[in-house]
C-alpha cells in the first residue's frame, strides 16, 4: 500500500513537469501572442544605430560617426537614409566640398526634402555665403512653414545678408510657431535695432534676459551699425542696471570711454 501511494506521487509530479515538445509549443504560442519588442527587430536594430550617429554627431564625435556610417554602409542600409547625416558629420569635421558634393547629389532626387535644403543653408553659412544661405533656407521655410527652425534660419542669413526688415517677418514667423525660445527672440531682437526700431529690440531682448541684458544687446547692435554714440547710451544704461555687468564694461573700454569706476580712478 506505501508502495502504492508512493508511485501516484511521483507520478503526479511527473505531470507537473512538462516535456521538451509541450514547453517547445508554449514558447512558440507566448511569441505568436506576444510580439517582440521593436528595438529588438531589424529595423528597430537599425534604427538604434542611427540614432546613435545623431547622438555622436550632436556630441561632437564626428570621426566616430562616419565610422557607423560607413560600417552601416557595408552592411546594406538604404543611402536615403545615411546620406544627409553623412553629409551632416563631414560638414563638422571641416569637410565643405565633401559635405556639399553629397548634399547636391541627395537633393537631385529629394528635391522637396527640407532638411536637405537646410543642411545645404547652413553650410553656406558656414562658408559665409549668406545670399546663398539665404536661398537654401528660404526652400526649406517653404517646404516645412511649421518649422521655428528653418523660419529662425532664414531669418538670420537675412540679417546677415542686410535684409533686416525681411529678416524680422521670418523670425516674427518663427516666434509664433515656438515663442519659448530665447536664441530666436534674441535675433529678432537684434533683427529690428538693423532695422532702426531701438526700442523695440529692447523689449524683445528684455523678454529673454535681463535689464542690463537688454540694453547691451541693443548697444552691441548699434555698435555693429555704426552708431556708436547710440551705442554708448545703451552700454551706460546697461551699467546703471548693473554697474558691475562685464560686457558692458568690456564695451565701453573697447569704444575708448572710461566707465564712471574708471574716472573716479
């Protein structure tokens, strides 16, 4: 009788353990029922992989970039998508001939690709061909209107290029589709003292810093117009609200005024 009892527990454990072939058929029901997570399929391998170029791009390590790019080269992935990172990262490394040959041959089959286009601007910028860039970025403002990006870049390569009116209506554009950014508010800001609207720049350069800011900035753009007795008012009053701000005092050095510090000396 204990014999007995003894092969119906074991055998009841026996049921309790499954073969190879039942645990083989709920692996392969768990994998139908659940699907693989997408960075672990191809495409979302491949995906990781370029989103790491972009990250090795944005931090500066441009030579460990166009080495992932031509390893995914090798490896079959579409040129489409490598070309305008590859352009990207030989731009950085000092590369402009490289960077621009790459960019004309990607653009003579993607002709409405906006980044493209602001890709090829921003090169030109970098080789201070601002009429160039100009063109470059008023393609890619037109091809993505809701882009702040493009619409600030154009306006900056119109300032560059003494449009300044034209300059403030592609910033005012760019404010309205992200008015939290600073660097855009600060063009405009020096966009309109160009375009002879001091107290208005002020207003737009005081909306992203402060008092002293302000008023330095309007300076520096008065400065760079000529006008430097104007100039020199706004740096005075950037020291008023900050007699101790060092571009300011740096300024008004730089222009041959003592500072008030300076004179009681």
């Amino acid at each position: 009788m204990r014999h007995s009892k003894t092969l119906a527990v074991l055998s009841l454990v026996a049921l309790l353990i499954p073969s190879a072939a039942a645990a083989g058929k709920r692996a392969d029901a768990r994998a139908r029922a659940e699907p693989m997570p997408s960075w672990a399929t191809t495409e979302g391998k491949a995906r990781a992989r370029l989103d790491l170029v972009v990250a090795l791009i944005d931090g500066g390590r441009c030579e460990e970039a166009l080495q992932l790019i031509a390893q995914l080269r090798r490896d079959g992935s579409p040129p489409d998508t490598i070309d305008l990172l590859q352009a990207e990262a030989l731009r950085e490394v000092g590369l402009f001939d490289e960077s621009e040959e790459m960019l004309r041959s990607y653009l003579t089959k993607n002709r409405r690709d906006a980044a493209a286009h602001n890709q090829l601007g921003i090169l030109r910028m970098e080789q201070r061909d601002f009429e160039a860039a100009a063109t470059s970025f008023g393609e890619a403002a037109q091809l993505a209107p809701s882009s702040p990006d493009y619409q600030n870049n154009l306006g900056f390569a119109l300032l560059s290029t003494k449009h300044p009116d034209e300059a403030v209506t592609a910033l005012r554009s760019a404010l309205k589709l992200d008015g939290s950014r600073a660097q855009t508010r600060n063009n405009l800001g020096f966009a309109l003292v160009a375009a002879d609207r001091a107290d208005e720049a002020y207003r737009v350069f005081r909306s992203a810093g402060s008092d002293a800011d302000a008023h330095y900035n309007v300076g520096v753009g008065l400065e760079l117009s000529g006008e430097a007795e104007a100039a020199l008012f706004r740096y005075e009053r950037a020291l008023k609200a900050d007699p101790k701000h060092p571009q300011a005092r740096a300024a008004m050095s730089r222009v041959g005024v003592p500072t008030e510090q300076e004179k009681a000396q």
